[in-house]
C-alpha cells in the first residue's frame, strides 16, 4: 500500500502493470482465446483475476512475443 501512496505523490506510474481486459489482450498478442489460456497455464503471459474479469498482463505479453525465435531465410 506504501509503494502505491509513493507512486502518486512522486507521480512514478512507471511501475504500475498495464492490464486489460481478457478479449483486448487476445487482440493485442493476436492470439485467440485458447491459446491464450494454453500460454496463462505454461506461465508465458500473466492474468489476475479483477472481480469476476480476467486481466492480461500486456507487458508480459510483449515479453512473450520477443522471446518468440526469429525466422532465418533461407538464400538461394
């Protein structure tokens, strides 16, 4: 609760998680929902449960896709 009250009065929000709601985090990784769930149970993304909503964690979304390998082309 302190770390909140500091944030507010140092107006640091870089700290703070950037959630949304389950269907717009599907939207923004580009991945349907049982991926997404496949993706929540193998611990690549975060979710936390916000009353009766999943939220998606966005920036462990984005620390998915660049842990994703990159495609080497083949020259010919």
């Amino acid at each position: 609760m302190a770390q909140i009250f500091d944030a507010l009065i140092n107006n640091d929000f870089s700290r703070q998680r950037r959630l949304v709601v389950f269907k717009d985090g599907c939207r923004y990784g580009k991945f349907g929902k049982t991926k997404a769930y496949e993706l929540i149970a193998q611990e690549r993304i975060k979710a936390y449960k916000l009353g009766g909503k999943t939220m998606i964690d966005l920036d462990s979304v984005d620390q998915f896709h660049a842990s994703l390998p990159k495609v080497e082309s083949r020259a010919r």
